[in-house]
C-alpha cells in the first residue's frame, strides 16, 4: 500500500491492496479473552479486568515502523503509509453499544480517547489524529462488538484542511473563531438545537450533508478535544453523547461518527505551519455524527454535491422529541 497525493486537490489517497485480515475466528476478537491474542496498548483500568482495551488494529491502513520515504515522479508525490491505526473496545460486554453504557463508562471512553490522542501526537512524524466510529451494519463496521478506531497520519486529512482553511480566513477577517460565532447564532436562534448540558451541545448543522446530521461541541472556545479547559466538566459531554447516540438510533441504527481536533503542531515547519499561529484561537473541536438512513446511503460517497432530502431544521425538531432513555 502506499499513499498518493492528487496534485489538484492536494489530498492524500490509501491505494493498493490491505493485507489480509487474520482467519475470521469463531468468537469474537475483541471479547475478552483475546488479550494474549494481540499487544494491548493501553488497559483501562490498568489492573484487573478491563473496561476500555486500546490494541493494534489486526490488519492497519498505516503502520508505526518505518520512515516516510517521501518521493515524488515528475508532479506525483508518494509516500510509505506511516502512521498507527488503533482499534478501541469501548466495553468488555459484547452486546452493548457505546449508547447504551452507563454516563460514566462513556465517561471512561472519551478519556481512552484523550489520552491515545496525546500519546500519538508525541511523535512528531504524525500531523493528525483521527477518532472515529462506524457503527452499526449499514456504516461498515468491522466488528458488532461496540468500538472506535484511531489513526494517526503523517498527514492532515482534506476535510480538516478545509475548516483549517476557512477558520484561519474567519479569524482573519472578523477576529472571531466561526464555530463560536456558529455556536452563538444555534443557541439564539433555537431552530436546530438537538439537546444541550452544561457547556455542551448538540445541533443539527444547517447545511447538514445527510438526513439527521449531528455535530456535538464545546459551547466554550477550545481547539483541543483531548486537552479540556480546566474548568471543563468532561461527564457533562458523556451524558450528552449518550442522550443523542440514542435519539439517533432511534431514527437510524448505523452511523459514521468523527472527532475534529485541531493537528498535531509541535512541528513548526512544513507547508501547513503558517496555520499554526491563529490555531488556537481559530479552530474549535467538535464531533461530527452522520447518521445513515438505508436507502439513501449508497449515494452519499459519489455525490459531488450532497443533497439532503430532510431539512435540518425538521430533524432537530424531530431529534428533540425522539426519546432519549436507555
Ligand atoms: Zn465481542
Ligand atoms: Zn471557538
Ligand atoms: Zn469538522
């Protein structure tokens, strides 16, 4: 495998084969029982039986070993698919999804990601850090065994470039951070707020891509998920989580969640440090949700425009009133 960046829209694109995955065994990988099956990276708690277990992927789309082995032929740049590709079991039990854990074991798994999110950036090869989550059978889940999946990259994916981008014009312009400008007008104007509690909330964007579109942030300024403001009250945000997980597999039961944390910038140089000098002030973390609703899902991918056949409006309204219990 290898990784090729289009010279046009600069992204860089997993190509070539994975190596095949281990034989399909007959109980479940990440029940517990396997832990000599594979290094585990990190146990919580660290003694006796776990509650969140972080392992390698069995079968990465990037790999920690290695250089970066940069090249380019005429104007195509290639490189080694450096990086890690962590798999998170969020929970021992088998059959419980990460919406239907207790508020403190989400609690649980958020810190599992802050602390894989700060162990990861200390390498400095890697740019970005990615969590996110694929749930349920119309997502493509690996494993029906509730989990997350982490990669690190020696990269920033494109979409992350896009609001870097646009956050930095923002800050450039007005002097203001254009998440809590949009957190700001979604609390006045009440349309599409899902839910809230505490410092958290939860509304459907209003040029959301897909039918019940969900993103979760911070209503107080901070770039970094995995590095909460001191007066931050982190089991607010898991109470949060859980309540909209629910709501929304209510409505559809797969869906593709991601965290947008500001990238790795303890590398002062390269073609993407200039952002670095606003960053903290322009860009603004938030977990996107995507729910997905069986007929449609085929579509989504190839769409050069998105076309969203529920208002996002209506979904919040919807959403609110959709019961959020265990
Ligand atoms: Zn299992
Ligand atoms: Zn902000
Ligand atoms: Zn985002």
């Amino acid at each position: 495998m290898e990784l090729r960046k289009d010279p046009i829209t600069r992204s860089w694109v997993v190509v070539g084969h994975a190596e095949s995955a281990p034989a399909s065994a007959e109980s479940c990988l990440l029940c517990p029982g396997h832990e000599s099956d594979t290094r585990t990276i990190l146990s919580v708690p660290t003694q006796g039986a776990w509650q969140v277990r972080v392992l390698p992927h069995f079968d990465p789309l990037y790999r920690i070993e290695g250089e970066v082995g940069r090249t380019a032929e005429g104007i195509y740049d290639t490189m080694r698919p450096v990086g890690a590709h962590e798999i998170i079991i969020e929970t021992p039990e088998h059959n419980r999804p990460l919406s239907h854990l207790s508020d403190e074991a989400i609690f649980v798994v958020l810190q599992t990601w802050c602390a894989r999110i700060i162990d990861l950036k200390r390498d400095l090869r890697f740019k970005y850090v990615t969590l996110f989550k694929d749930s349920g059978p119309q997502a493509g889940e690996e494993w029906t065994h509730s989990h997350s999946q982490m990669t690190a990259t020696t990269f920033v994916p494109r979409r992350i470039l896009y609001e870097l981008r646009a956050a930095r014009e923002y800050i450039t312009q007005k002097d203001r951070c254009v998440f809590c400008d949009i957190i700001r007008q979604e609390e006045r104007q009440g349309q599409r707020v899902v839910d809230s509690h505490g410092d958290y909330l939860a509304f459907c964007p209003f040029a959301g891509r897909v039918p019940f579109e969900t993103w979760i942030v911070s209503r107080k300024h901070n770039h970094l998920f995995e590095s909460p403001r001191p007066t931050a009250v982190r089991s607010n945000l898991a109470v949060l989580l859980g309540r909209v997980l629910r709501r929304l597999e209510k409505i559809s039961p797969s869906y593709h969640l991601v965290l947008h944390t500001a990238p790795n910038t303890q590398q002062t140089k390269g073609e993407l440090s200039d952002y670095w000098k606003t960053i903290a002030d322009d860009y603004h973390w938030h977990i996107e949700i995507l729910p997905i609703l069986e007929k449609r899902s085929r579509s989504y991918g190839i769409k050069e425009v998105y076309f969203n056949a529920m208002m996002p409006e209506e979904a919040a309204e919807k959403l609110r009133q959709t019961d959020h219990s265990q």
